[in-house]
C-alpha cells in the first residue's frame, strides 16, 4: 500500500512539474558538447522534426482529394504516428536550451500508443490487404476492360439499327454510325444532348413505359420494352416512322438505356400498299360473290321456270302417247309398235328428269332454320321407303344422332338420297346393309352413311357430285345424275362439305359435315 501511495505521489508530483526545468540542466552543459557536435545533432533533429511534418501534411491533402481512397482510418494513424515521431526529435532539439524533459517523456508515451495502436489496425488489415490485387493484376485487368470495351465498340458500330446509349435523365452518352447515317448528325452534336433532338414523342413517354413495366415485373430484374412506335426527325426533312427497343442496364454510375432505333419507313409503305390491296380485293371479291349470287339465282330461277314450263307440253306429249298405244299398238307393223315404247319410256325418264331438276332448283329457295331431331328425321325417311326396303331385304342399323339446326326439308331429302343410293347400288344377291353414324368433331357434326354396295372408283369420287354425271349405263342401274348434286348442294346450303371414301366392289362411305352453331 505503501508502494501505491508513492508512486501516485510521484505521478503527481510529475505533472505538477510537467513544465518544470530546474532539475536539469540545458544539455549544453552535459558532457563535453562541442559546436560542430551540439549543432550537428541539433540540425538532424530540426531536420527529420520538419520531414516528420511534412508527410502528415501530404497525406492529409492526398486524402482530402481523393474521396475514393480506401483505409482513410490508417492515414490518419500514420498521420498522427509521424507527427508523434517528429515531435520527440523536435523536444530533443530543445532541450539543449530548455531542458523539459518530463514534457519530452510523455510526448514519448503518445508516440509509443499511437505506434502501437498503428500495428494493431495494421494486423487487422493485413488479410484484406493481401486479397488486394497487385499491380500486375490490376493492369491486367484493365487490358482486358479496354479490349472488351473494343469490342463492345465494334459490335456497336456493326450492329444493322442505329444504337443509342443514354442515362436514365435521356442524356446521349454513346451512338454509332448508322444513328449519324439516319438522323443526319455527328456523334459530336448529339452526345451530351437529350434523346428528344432525335424524336417528336418525348422522353419521359418512353421513360415510363419503362417505368410502368418495370413496376408489373414483380421478380425485380430488368425489363425490355420492344417496338415502340413513334417518329423521328431529320434537320429540315419531314418526320419519318421509327421504332424504338429499350433496354434498362443498372450499373455503378446508374441507370443506362439501350435503345435500338429503326427506321420503318419502308415496312409503312408496304403495309398501306397491302391495306390498299386488301381493301380493293375485297371489294373485287365482293363485287364478285355478289354476281355470282345474282347469276346462281337467275341460273335457279331459269331452272326452275323451264323445268316447271316442260312439265305442261310434256304431259300433252305423253297422254298422247298412251292414247297411241291404248289404240293403236298391235295394228300397226313390229317397228311401229318399237317406236311407241321408246318414246313411252322417254317420255317417262323426262318426267323424272324435270321433277328432280324441279327439286334441286328449289333446295334452299325456303330458307327457315330449326332444330331437327336426327333420328326421328331418319325414322320418317326409313317408312317412307319402307317398300323398297322390304323388297331389297335390306337393313338400316342406326347409332344416336344428334339434333342440328337445319333446313328440315333439305336434310331430309339429303338422308333420302343418300339411303336411296345404297339401296339403288347393291351388289347382286347381297341384301343390303347400311349404317348410319354421327361424331362431334372441331365444332361440327360428321355423319356418315356406310353400305356394302358396289363401290366407287377412287378415280371418279369427285365426279360423282356433278350434276347429269353418271357411272353407269341406264339400262344397269336407274336416275338422272342429279341425286348426289341435289346432296352436295344441301350440305353447302347448311356450311358443311361432303366427301365419298370407296373402293370398286367394296361399298361406300358417304360422309357430310353440319356445324353445330347455324
């Protein structure tokens, strides 16, 4: 205890006397001094004192210039270290005069702390310090910059479209060639300047369309908006359609765009041309439909007309004929008699030949949609050739079928004709098996009329729906050659189409479409 108390008394007693040189003698007076060695000593002291200065000050000002600097806490311990250094050569340059040697010590004590609070930072440091690149790597790394920034320079001035780079205030920082070329500037005159000297839409429009996609891009990245369309300008020329791709770069210095600019001057032109051309086609289209619409209903008009006018003189001619024969056949020579049957049997054919071309004038003359049960519709067309079918042994098996909007009469006479064909072209000895079908498919309704008839030639499965063609010989199978042209026009009447698949001695599959919305 005693020990503590004397040296806090002697602590004491030191900074009482901090100041305080009569205890020792100026240095002059110690030894042997001479003046070449007392100011020899003295100048190197004053000499490394001023040096000691000096850096700090240097350092200070480094700093204060260059904000980017790292481990500005070290600077400033290097800083107060020499200082601290300098300032004990300066004491000890005094001293040869003013003896203050309790000042000199402590000056000595915040040297020795700020020293080695200096090494401890630096022993922190040191792992940062060695990731630090060196010099080499440094240049390195800045070749292979220059050279990517070449490149980047020589894919600019290649690329086809003009590219202009801009901050996100719209301020030109780089362009290439073809941006001079289109807009007739100098890069010179254009960078450093808005975005706006090159385009009558304004900047900020295309700035928050950037903004605005940006903010739907919930997932934060980037977000480029493609083909903006707004119009560009030339020093005394009229304005001229462009197209505008914006590309949003975060960098350290902030937001840059990329803009690809194109001039679409001739793709305008194309598409009016185009428009033009579409709207005069239309129109010829349109002209045309319409005349033939007026020529298919005179041609329907003059069929109907003529076949109903033949049906008058032509019932004269034949029940003259039947009177000739009721009186007459047996009296007259064998030729005679011949003569009369022929023209009997013409007779007879140009009946039937009028009544059907009757009726196909008149498909869709009634034009009236309404729904139609399919099945009771094929049942009513089953009795009505009920004796026909008991006569041929034949078999109509039938799956469910739909109910359609249609044309209640035209539909049945297309299941009439269709049913009435398998039954009229049936193999010999074969009783006849007709299958008749439905699927949904696309939005339509397929039916489909199958038999184990003689078949058709691949060769004549368009032909078949001609009007007045037939395969056959009359004096093989019956008919006009209008049936299947009366069939054809019924499903086009309802918007469908209709197709044959056979094979010669194979049977037949007759196949129509009915949409399922009339």
């Amino acid at each position: 205890m005693v020990t503590i108390i004397t040296h806090m008394h002697q602590v004491i007693e030191f900074f009482e006397k901090l100041l305080d040189t009569s205890d020792w003698p100026p240095r002059w007076y110690c030894g042997k001094w001479t003046d070449f060695h007392g100011w020899l000593f003295i100048i190197s002291d004053l000499l490394v004192w001023s040096a000691y200065f000096a850096i700090p000050l240097i350092i200070i000002r480094y700093i204060s210039r260059r904000h980017d600097a790292r481990f500005f806490r070290l600077y400033f311990l290097f800083a107060g270290f020499i200082c601290a250094c300098g300032a004990t050569h300066l004491f000890d340059a005094l001293s040869f005069w003013y003896p203050a040697y309790r000042l000199g010590a402590l000056m000595r004590l915040i040297t020795g702390l700020i020293s080695w609070t200096t090494v401890v930072y630096l022993i922190k440091l040191m792992p940062l310090a060695i990731k630090l690149r060196t010099s080499s790597q440094l240049e390195a790394e800045i070749q292979q910059r220059e050279k990517a920034e070449d490149k980047f320079r020589t894919l600019l001035e290649v690329a086809p479209d003009c590219m202009v780079i801009m901050d996100g205030n719209g301020t030109v920082q780089l362009v290439n060639a073809q941006t001079e070329k289109m807009f007739g500037l100098n890069r010179e005159t254009m960078i450093g300047k808005s975005i706006d000297q090159l385009m009558l839409s304004s900047f900020d429009r295309l700035l928050g369309i950037i903004r605005t996609s940006a903010a739907a891009n919930t997932d934060g990245n980037t977000t480029q908006v493609d083909r903006i369309e707004c119009f560009g300008k030339r020093a005394g020329e009229p304005e001229f359609p462009i197209e505008i791709s914006l590309s949003p770069l975060q960098t350290e210095d902030g937001l840059l765009l990329i803009a690809a600019i194109r001039d679409v001057s001739e793709k305008k032109r194309m598409e009016k041309e185009i428009r033009e051309a579409n709207s005069s086609l239309e129109k010829k289209v349109q002209q045309r439909t319409e005349e033939l619409e007026r020529k298919n209903r005179e041609l329907e008009t003059f069929a109907y007309v003529a076949s109903h006018d033949l049906q008058e003189p032509l019932r004269t001619t034949s029940a003259f004929v039947d009177l000739l024969r009721k009186r007459y056949h047996g009296q007259m020579d064998e030729t005679a008699d011949q003569y009369l049957d022929f023209i009997h049997q013409s007779s007879d054919r140009m009946k039937v030949l009028i009544t059907n071309l009757l009726d196909y004038s008149r498909i869709g003359r009634e034009k009236e949609l309404v729904e139609v049960d399919c099945n009771e519709l094929l049942q009513d067309v089953v009795g009505d050739l009920d004796q026909s079918i008991r006569e041929n042994n034949a078999a109509v098996q039938c799956e469910s079928l739909p109910t359609v909007n249609a044309y209640k009469v035209e539909l049945k006479q297309l299941f009439q004709n269709l049913i009435s064909n398998s039954l009229k072209f049936r193999k010999p000895g074969i009783s006849p098996d007709i299958r008749v079908g439905a699927l949904r498919e696309n939005g339509h309704w397929v039916f489909s009329f199958k038999d184990n008839g003689i078949g058709i030639n691949p060769a004549y499965h368009e032909k078949v729906f001609v009007l007045f063609q037939r395969l056959h010989k009359r004096t093989e199978y019956e008919g006009t050659g209008i049936g299947l042209a009366n069939c054809k026009k019924i499903v086009e009447l309802h918007g469908g189409k209709i197709w044959v698949e056979s094979a010669q001695n194979e049977g037949c599959t007759f196949f129509f479409t009915i949409s399922e919305i009339q």
